[in-house]
C-alpha cells in the first residue's frame, strides 16, 4: 500500500509520533493511518446513521437525499433508525464502563474475604465514606464493612434498589428535572439492558423517547458504573496526590528492560507496579545486561498508574503502535478497551511479547496469561520475570528512541484539588467569583486518525487557559497536553494573567490531569461539589465539556451524562445523527429547556475555544459575576 498518501502534517502535532511514524515506513509496517486511508470513502449512510443492521430483513438503508428508500424493511424512518443507533452506541458505552467497575467490586468482596492475596484496602477514610454513603453499620470491623459495601454496591448493577446511591450527591434541583423527564437511573444492568430491548425491532419507535432511555443509559454509567470503578480503585490502590513524572516515548530506556501497561483496568497493572519492585526480577535483569526494569503507561491504564503511582505515561491511542515500532518493548501488558487487534502482528515485527491478561478481551497473537482475584500477584510476577527473560532477545539495532521525555504533574483527584485549596472549594469559587479564572472546562476523550493527533486537544486548551479558563483532563486528552507542556507548575506562563495568578499562589498546573475515563466522574463530582456550595444547579456553573478527537462508544456515554448532568458538552466530530433532523435537533439545543444543557459540534478547536468562552461568558451573566 502506498503509505506516502497521507502527509505528516496531517498525522500528528507530536514529534515523537512523527519520527516512529517514519521508522513504521521505512521498515514497511502498516499503522492505523494506513488503515483509515484504505477505508476511503468510508460509508456516508453509516457516518449520517441511516443504515442498520439490527435484524435480518435488513440490512438497510435510507438515502438522505430523499430519492431512494426512506423506510427501512420494517417500516423505520430516518428518526427511528438514527435514534435506535445511537441509542446501541451510548449502551455498548455504558456496558465497558460499568463492566470494568464490576471488577473493582468483584476484588473489594474478595478482599474482604481473604481471597485476593496482594489486594488490600489502601484509602481507609475512603472506604469509610462510602460506607457510610451506601449506609453500611458504622460499627462494623473494616473488612466486614468492605464486604458489607461490596455487597451493597453488587446492587448498584441490579433491580432492587430502584436509583443509584451517588445521584444523592447531586443538588435536588437536578433530580427533579431528571425526574420531570423520567431519566432518573435505576440500576446499571437494568438501563444497558432496557436500552437494548428498546431498539430491538418492534419495541420502541419514538425518536425522543429513545433518547431519553439513552440518557437515562448514560447517567447509570456517570453516577452508577464508572464513578464505582473510580471509588474502589481508589480504596484499594489509593485515591491519587499530585505527583511529579514525565511523558512521551522517551520514558521508554534504551538500557532497561521496557513493560508497557495498556488499556484501561489498574488491576493487573498494579500488580506489574509492585513486582518491578522485586529485587530478584531487578538482579535478573541486571545479569542480562539491563540497567533495571522500566514500566511505561499507555492510554487509561496508563492514566490509572501514573495517578496513583508515578509512572511515567508514553502515549495515548494513536501511538500505541507507535510504541512497539521503538523496538525497545520487551512486552506489552493489556487489559481491556481500546487495545487496537492489530498489536499482535505488529509486536510479532519485534521481539516484543504481547501479553492479554482479561478472560474478557483475547487478541490476535497474543499470549493470554489469565487474571483471577487469587493469582493476580502472581501473574504480576510473571509477567514482570517474562519482560526480563525476554532482554536478552532484544535487537539494539532496532531500538529508536527519538525524543527526551518532558515533565508533567499529574494526581488531581477531587480530595487533592480539595487539599490544595485548604479543603473546600471556597477559594476556587471565590477566584471564580472575582473573574481570575472565568470558569472551568473538562477536555477529554480519544483520539481518532480523522483529526490530526492532538491537535484538537492542545489547541483548544492552549485557547482556554490563555482566555483564564482552568482545564480538567482525563484519557488521551491529558497526555496529549502532558506532551505539549500545559502540565507543570511553570506552565502558568501559558495562562492568563488571572488564572496564572492562581496557579502560581497554589504551585499547580493551570491544566489538571484527573485521570483515566472512568475519572471523568472526578470531574462531575467537583461540579456537583461546586454547584452544591453556591446553592445552584449544575448547568448554572460556568462550565463546560469537550471531547476534541473522540472516537469510541464510551466517549458518546460520557458526553451524554455530561450534557443531562447539566454541562454544555462540544463535540470535535460528529456523531453518526445528522441523517435525522429531529434527532439532530433534540442533541443541538432541544434538551436545553429541560436539562440546560445540549450538545454542540465543532471541528475546528479555535472555533470551539470561542463557543465554550461565550458559553461560559454566558453563564456568569446569569449568575450575575
Ligand atoms: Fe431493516 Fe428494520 Fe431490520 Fe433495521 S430493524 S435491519 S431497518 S428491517
Ligand atoms: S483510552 S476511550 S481512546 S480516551 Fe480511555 Fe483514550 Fe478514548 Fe480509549
């Protein structure tokens, strides 16, 4: 394939991305842009929504230019058909997330019942917390209560309980406009699984209604599934503190022996941290002629580990092929989410061992070493003892290490952010509140080979904090700012002068990494937080989200329990809707009187920038600041 079509200037704003993307050329390896390019032109029925495939009278079509068939096999039109899509996107969404946080759960009981050697509960006080939250006997001896917990989070996913517990953090005024609408999420399973009968053929063909089941699916991810795998991975690994690293392939070491941890779950990867500790594994790669053993994260596993534990971050998404092609990889460690099939292939051009490690996610050519509560210690150890083993067939030759790694800081949770600002959130809404920093955004999500890597990202926010809007991170959207250098404290000279102020009074970056995508719940509970001590609403706050470069199912839940949590959520490429014009218009403004908040789309990131300062212009208006 001639993989000279797509110039570099349209690949990536990462110099590090660049020069292996020229290494993958010169030794003829195929790379997600090549893919991309051998999908052109890609579906325009699919891009619009108009097809489907949910039976097998189809699958159908409806052309959007009103001259072919405007009705699928069984009689659905363009409104039915996009809203069943998206309706199925934002489920598969809410299913990845929710899932992964049902691991969490599954090892906090196995924990609390021996079961889970090298698992413990780290974040005490958190546990304590949540206990209370769930209603767990107060009396009770730390791991009856963990176990009291973990059973009383199970239900979260079930039907007995009729809401989720952390929609009591929200303010009263939210939970009656989700009331008013009927979108207040009962239990996790139950809403992925309603969300799917629904659009089953035959079942539910009213565009709105469909939507706000969709809704519904998301909010039970936001407040149900992904904020309990943020809240157990905290009480079991630790809730993250701002911590000092470094990020781009230079973290990678030429004389050491390089583990790549990807995907999204800590739970192996955790295991991984504390056997590279292993004085034994250390000496054996030191007799192999390695200077030590070096872990690197990619993507949210990758987020995962270096909140909590430093370890520095080597890419996001579109590099994580890119990694292998270093040569420098002794192994690649995977979970779950977003792990491209291609990295079998591509890591048997290496000397690189490809390790799965879910019972849930196999992939091509890989080597599947299983996890379970009981082994988990063990496979860390094993894993760790395989990447050494597997120095001394490294080929030096290969090895290309373009760039030196630059700084960042990373660590923000809720607690830190709370710690670093003496413990309430007082001063933040005070700095708000006198205009040195005019509001605060969320910009998150993927990358996707249709936006040039990162550029969307750094572009955007290089916009928002130059304009005194504080950012929050999360995903590929935090590395891609770590690379551009918006994640030290002496990135304030970026900011403006209100928002540099803060952040040089409180020694912080003026762009905070909260985390992995489950983390973005961080986020809408520092807003729920903020919005509960100014006796406001969500969608009052001068708030907003975007997701740049987003690519997958779980980035159209997140933006949609963003948006009917009340914030103002842009979308760097569109959703496949445009081919309904009344599901287009619901998402564009039409929840805004019922929710205060909608969608908007905007693939230019300067043109975003501007959207998301009027907005938040707007909103102080209202609030009268
Ligand atoms: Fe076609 Fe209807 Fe079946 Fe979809 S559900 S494939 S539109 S017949
Ligand atoms: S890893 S969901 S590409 S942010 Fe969370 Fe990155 Fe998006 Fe996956």
């Amino acid at each position: 394939m001639d993989q000279s079509k797509t110039p570099a200037s349209q690949i990536s704003v990462q110099p590090d991305t660049l020069a292996l993307k020229e290494k993958a050329r010169q030794e003829g390896i195929e790379t997600v842009w090549e893919r991309y390019q051998a999908q052109q032109p890609q579906c325009g029925f699919c891009e619009l929504g108009l097809s489907c495939r949910i039976c097998v009278m189809g699958p159908c079509r409806i052309d959007p230019f009103g001259e072919g068939p405007q009705r699928g096999v069984c009689g659905a039109d363009a409104d039915i058909m996009v809203a069943r899509n998206l309706g199925r996107m934002v489920a598969a969404g809410a299913a990845a997330h929710s899932d992964h946080g049902r691991d969490l759960v599954e090892i906090l009981l196995a924990v609390a019942e021996g079961k889970a050697p090298g698992y413990k509960i780290t974040d005490v006080a958190k546990l304590e917390r949540l206990a209370a939250e769930f209603g767990v006997d107060a009396s009770l001896p730390l791991t009856e209560k963990a176990k009291e917990l973990a059973l009383a989070v199970m239900e979260e996913y079930g039907i007995r309980k009729g809401h989720l517990t952390f929609t009591k953090r929200l303010p009263a005024a939210r939970l009656q406009k989700w009331q008013q609408l009927g979108i207040t999420p009962r239990g996790i399973d139950w809403e992925v699984t309603e969300m799917l009968h629904r659009t089953h053929m035959g079942v539910d063909n009213d565009p709105l209604n469909l939507l706000l089941q969709a809704l519904r699916c998301a909010l039970a991810d936001g407040w149900g599934g992904s904020m309990i795998a943020t809240e157990l991975s905290d009480v079991l690994f630790g809730t993250p503190t701002p911590k000092a690293s470094q990020v781009n392939i230079g973290v990678l070491k030429a004389d050491r022996v390089n583990i790549i941890l990807h995907g999204h779950n800590p739970l192996v990867s955790e295991m991984v941290v504390q056997a590279a500790t292993d004085p034994a594994l250390i000496n054996r790669a030191r007799q192999l002629g390695a200077q030590g053993i070096n872990l690197a994260g990619l993507c949210c596993t990758g987020n995962e580990v270096l909140m909590r534990q430093g370890i520095p971050m080597a890419g996001n998404h579109l590099l994580q092929e890119l990694a292998l092609v270093t040569g420098a990889v002794e192994a690649m460690v995977v979970d779950y989410q977003c792990i491209m099939p291609s990295l079998g292939d591509l890591a048997a051009c290496y000397h690189t061992l490809f390790f799965s490690t879910s019972p849930k996610a196999k992939f091509p050519k890989a080597t599947h070493l299983n996890f379970t509560p009981e082994t988990g210690a063990d496979l860390g150890r094993q894993l760790v003892s395989r990447a050494v083993e597997n120095f001394a067939r490294r080929i030096p030759e290969r090895v290309y290490l373009p760039t030196e790694s630059v700084p960042q800081v990373s660590g923000f949770s809720v607690e830190a952010i709370l710690d670093a600002l003496g413990g309430t959130p007082e001063p933040l809404i005070n700095a708000i509140k006198a205009g040195q920093i005019r509001g605060a955004v969320g910009v998150v999500g993927c990358n996707n080979p249709k936006v040039i890597h990162d550029y969307g990202h750094t572009t955007l926010t290089r916009q928002l904090i130059r304009n005194d809007v504080l950012v929050l991170d999360t995903g590929c959207a935090a590395v891609a700012h770590a690379k551009a250098g918006f994640k030290t404290p002496e990135a304030a000279d970026l900011a403006g002068p209100g928002l540099a102020a803060v952040c040089r009074a409180l020694g912080i970056p003026p762009v905070l990494h909260l985390g992995s995508c489950v983390d973005n719940t961080r986020i809408i509970n520092l807003a729920a937080a903020l919005a509960n001590t100014l006796g406001v609403d969500l969608d009052q706050l001068p708030v907003a989200a975007a997701a740049p470069e987003w690519y997958s199912e779980k980035a159209t839940t997140i933006a949609s329990y963003a948006v009917a949590s009340g914030i103002f959520t842009v979308l760097g490429v569109a959703p496949p809707v445009l081919g309904s014009k009344t599901v287009t218009e619901i998402l564009l403004g039409g929840t805004t009187p019922h929710l205060g908040a909608c969608f908007a789309v905007e693939p230019d990131p300067e043109k975003a920038a501007a959207l998301i300062i009027n907005h938040i212009a707007k909103k102080r208006q209202e609030l009268g600041i």
